[in-house]
C-alpha cells in the first residue's frame, strides 16, 4: 500500500469511529497517548527477542508497528503534514550521511 493511500484510509477510519455514539473524539492528545503506549508494547518485543526469548512474538511486533504507523499519520493529519512528502525528504537525508559516511571513509 503507497504511504498517501494509508494516509487516506487511517483518517477515514478514525473519522468513522470519532463519530460512534459514546465514544471521546480522538486528539492530539490521545494520539500522542496511544502512540506512546504502542512504542512501549514495541518495546517489550524487542526486549522480549533478546532476554526472553520465549515470549517474543513476531506477529504481535508487526502488528505494534502498524498500530505506531497509525498514529503517527493521525498525528500528522492533525498537523496538516503531508508524511509521504516528508517520507522522501528524510530519505534523501539518510542517503546524504551516508555519501558523507563513504567519503570520510574512503569507500567510494
């Protein structure tokens, strides 16, 4: 799935559950909120693979780190940032250190 086509459904689907009955509409607040909990259940994973192997579960990490992605775009969404844009800015600033890494390196 194309970052702007994630973008697009996560705000259609939060948008549909802001507007359930009984429900508190999401904000910045919460997103920010959710986001750091699933960063934490990220975290337990990853710790869980190096000190307790047995508990650690592959499909739940990459379920975490979609439900991190979500938020993130929520959040972005609430910010008017355009993540896919911004997707290819930091890229080309990873590609840049690394060109950077190469030359101070001699491995051109």
């Amino acid at each position: 799935m194309e970052i702007k086509d994630f973008q697009k459904q996560v705000i259609r689907t939060f948008g549909e559950m802001d507007k359930m009955p009984n429900r508190t509409k999401h904000s910045k607040q919460s997103a920010v909120i959710h986001l750091v909990k699933e960063i934490g259940e990220i975290a337990r994973q990853i710790t869980n693979e190096h000190h307790r192997p047995e508990k650690f579960n592959k499909e739940n990490l990459s379920e975490e780190l979609a439900d991190a992605m979500m938020f993130i775009v929520l959040l972005a969404d609430y910010y008017n940032i355009d993540i896919s844009q911004n997707m290819g800015k930091s890229i080309k600033k990873v590609e840049k250190g690394i060109e950077n890494l190469k030359q101070k390196h001699n491995l051109n």
